[in-house]
C-alpha cells in the first residue's frame, strides 16, 4: 500500500467521524495548549528577570579581584601567594578563552573638581585603558565620542552634567535672599537650568578645568592645602544609565593623568617610597580593579570558571544567573508536568476512540487483508490515524495558546502593576511580554502531540493487525 493512499484512508476515516475524531483532539488541544502556556510564562518571567538584572550591569562584564581565600573558601591565601593586578595580570586575562577586552582601572586618590566657564562640580575621577575602554563604554556615549588617546581628554556621566553648580549665580542669589527674606527663592538645584533637567546645558566640546586638592604639611607640621589645575576637552558624556560599577558622579581620563595627578596628590609616597622600590615593583598593585567583557553571555560561565582558576576573584551581575536559570528550570519542569496530566489523559481517549474504531471496522480490517494489505500496512495506517489526531489537537492546541499569551501580554502592557520585576539603579522598562512562545516551542508543542498521538495508537494498531482475515469478515 502506498503512502498516498494510506493518507486517502486516514482522512476517509476520519471524515467519517467528525464529531468523534473532534472530542477526541480537543484533549489533547488543551494539554498542548496548557503545557505552550505554562512554560511561556515561565520562560518570560525568566527573560524579565534577566532584563532586571541587566539593570545591575552588563553580564558579559565581570569586575576582577584578587582571591583572598583558597578554592575550599576557608583557607586564606598568604598575600605573598596574591595576585597583583599589574600589567601582567591585565595579559594573562586576555588569554582566557572567550574574553574580549580587559580594561584596567585606577581612581583618582584626592578630591577632584570639574570646572567648565561659571558651572563647577566634584567628582570622582576614574583613569582607564583608552584602547580596551571603548569597547566597554562606546556604545554608552550619548553625545560626543569616547576617548581616543590625548592625556587631557574627559568623558563625563550624566550625573556630573547634572551636579555641575554655577556658585556664582547662587552666592548672588543667596546675597538677595539675605536682602529680601520674604521672597522665598530657592537656589537652583541644576546649574544653570530653572527649568529642571530637561535644560541641562551641553558641555560636550568645551574645555575645561581640573582641579585636585592635596594636603601637605609645612616645617611646623601644620596642614595646608595645595591645588593643581589641568586643562582638560570634554569629548563625550554618558547615557544616564550610567554608573552601575562605581555610582555617583564619576569621568574617565586616560591611565596616564590619573597616575600623574595620583603621584602630585601623594607627594610622600612618590618621594619615599620610589626611590627604594624597583619598577617591576612599583607597577605590582597598579590598579585599584580591572574590569573584564566576555564576547557573549553563553561564554561567561566557562571564563569566569577559568579566571578564578587562575587565582582570581570576580564580581558581576551575571552570578546570580546561573541560579535565576536553575530556578525557572525547575518552574518549567513542575509546570509542564502539571499540564502534562491533561494530555495524559488525552492518550487515554486516543487510545479508546482507536479501539472502538478496531470494532466498527473489523470486516473492512478483514477484506483489507484478503486483498493483500500486510500486517504492516495495517499497523501503519492505524498509527497514522492517531498520529494525525494528536497533530490535529496540537496545532488547535498550539493557537489557543497563542491567543491566551497575547491576551496576557496585553494586560501586562496595560497594566504596570504587573511589572514584577521593576526596579535596579537603571531606568525601568514596562513589562510587555510577560510570556513569550519560541519557536523552539511551538515545534516542539506540535511533535510532542503528533508524538503522543503515534503511542496511544501503538496498542489499537497491534491489536487491529492480529484479526484473524476470516472470523473479521463473518464477524458481521
């Protein structure tokens, strides 16, 4: 028998029994549309988690740090044994598999200020490697470009755009508030913009300056404070969401003027302690961190456990994924198994449409066979016929829950009180899809039916192929 006409005979058959072959797919429709349905839900509150923890920092990006304790995390490693984050360290890490850029990272150890025309503010001054940094923060530039190499070079965040004051207005201010008490002005609390931050002003091509304080003693031991002004070109400034390692008020320079300004700011340390050191020991601490990108989150895993093979410890957002995707997993699995009673249950009603089946079409088994049709062709067409009532009931199973998914995913849309997981230093973004279908999903949703379909027909087809011809044709 060939297939065509196997699949004739199917679709006669089935034809013939609309309204049972209907019952029977609508069991196995709301187990596939129900197990679609968990598991989306599921997998989107698994994307959204992650969404939220991306809030927290990039996970391809991973802060390194020495290890302090030993693999059994009880035993303390002697700090001779400790890893220096130098020039070495910075090389060794790019060595690792799957690693794309490692950026070192020295702060500014003084106070520093930023001065741009009347508008100043303070803030925390981070020196970086120019060649790997722009891999870490272009894509981060909202105005201007990232550094390119000149020593007085500045990239601003947003939030030191926001602080910058001009103290000239509000000294005046302050003068005619001393004056006239009872008119009850405010001091701005953006520079230069009474109406809020929408009026910051762009700053992103000026030049400015830097200044440092240090605190030095004299020859009777009595402090006093020196300053150092540098000239420095504002080239970028930052997305808003910025700052998610250090926070607050922070710009990057090159490597080299934070090193300068570090050594003018420690003058004792400079004079003292230089002079008794070698160069490969003045450069063993060299930065306070180095941060490290991964070319993507399916390989972090991997670098991290070889970075802290090397005698590395390591801090990112990306730590918590491992739990947040065994978490969802077992959600899924526990879902899934629920739903999967439903189509259990349908099997069974697969099973016993196919058997009745068997009984009303016993002769037409008989004269199938006495016209030549084998034990195969028996067998095969019963399991096509359940086959394709398990593929009818998931593709309808398969669309309704496509439908309830996006009834879902309206309401979350329409509704912020079900963003569940809101929140981080970054700005939010509204829940819009609460569930998500794959197509891994729905391919799988539709063979998975098409699968159960073909094994509750196993037990029908056998007992359908072993009729004796004769006693099937006298049966009636």
């Amino acid at each position: 028998m060939k297939l065509i006409d196997s699949l004739r005979l199917v679709w006669r058959n089935l034809w013939r029994m609309k309204l049972r072959t209907i019952l029977t797919s609508i069991g196995v429709m709301i187990g596939t549309a129900a197990i679609v349905a968990m598991i989306s839900l599921s997998i989107g509150l698994r994307d959204n988690a992650v969404k939220s923890l991306e809030n927290f920092g990039n996970l391809t990006e991973m802060e390194v740090q020495p290890a302090f304790l030993m693999p059994d995390m009880q035993t303390p490693i002697p700090p001779e044994q400790q890893k220096k984050l130098n020039w070495d360290a910075v090389h060794e890490l790019k060595q690792v598999p799957g690693v794309q850029a490692v950026m070192p990272m020295k702060q500014l150890q003084a106070e520093g200020e930023l001065k741009v025309g009347r508008l100043e503010g303070h803030l925390q001054l981070i020196g970086v490697d120019v060649r790997e940094a722009l891999v870490f923060k272009g894509r981060e530039v909202e105005k201007g470009e990232f550094l390119n190499g000149p020593k007085n070079e500045i990239v601003i965040s947003y939030d030191v755009l926001r602080r910058l004051r001009d103290v000239e207005r509000e000294k005046r201010e302050a003068r005619l508030r001393k004056q006239n008490p009872n008119q009850g002005m405010q001091p701005p609390f953006f520079a230069d913009s009474p109406g809020g931050e929408g009026n910051l002003r762009n700053v992103v091509g000026m030049t400015g300056s830097l200044v440092v304080t240090r605190q030095i003693t004299d020859e009777n031991d009595v402090p006093k404070f020196e300053k150092k002004e540098v000239r420095v070109r504002i080239v970028g400034q930052l997305k808003q969401e910025e700052n998610r390692y250090y926070g607050g008020s922070i710009a990057y320079v090159p490597l080299e003027l934070v090193e300068e300004l570090n050594n003018w700011a420690n003058p004792q340390r400079e004079a003292g302690q230089a002079r008794d050191r070698t160069r490969t020991e003045q450069s063993a601490e060299q930065f306070d961190s180095i941060t490290v990108k991964v070319e993507s989150r399916e390989k972090v895993e991997s670098a991290v456990q070889l970075i802290k093979q090397l005698g590395y410890d390591i801090w990112s957002p990306a730590s918590a994924l491992e739990e947040i995707n065994r978490f969802f997993f077992i959600v899924q699995m526990i879902l899934g198994g629920i739903a999967a009673v439903s189509l259990l249950v349908a099997s069974i009603g697969i099973i016993n449409t196919m058997i009745m089946s068997i009984l009303e079409r016993t002769k037409e088994i008989g004269i199938m066979k006495v016209l030549g049709a084998t034990v195969y062709n028996i067998r095969w067409l019963f399991l096509i016929e359940s086959g394709a009532i398990g593929l009818i009931g998931g593709i309808a199973g398969l669309g309704i829950a496509y439908a309830a998914v996006s009834a879902l995913n309206y309401l979350a849309a329409n509704n912020p009180e079900m963003n569940l997981f809101g929140g981080g230093p970054g700005p939010e973004e509204a829940v819009t899809q609460l569930a998500v279908i794959p197509i891994w999903l729905a391919w799988f949703a539709i063979l998975f039916a098409f699968v159960i379909g073909l094994l509750a027909g196993i037990f029908p087809a056998f007992r359908a192929s072993r009729l004796s011809a004769l006693e099937a044709i006298r049966s009636q």
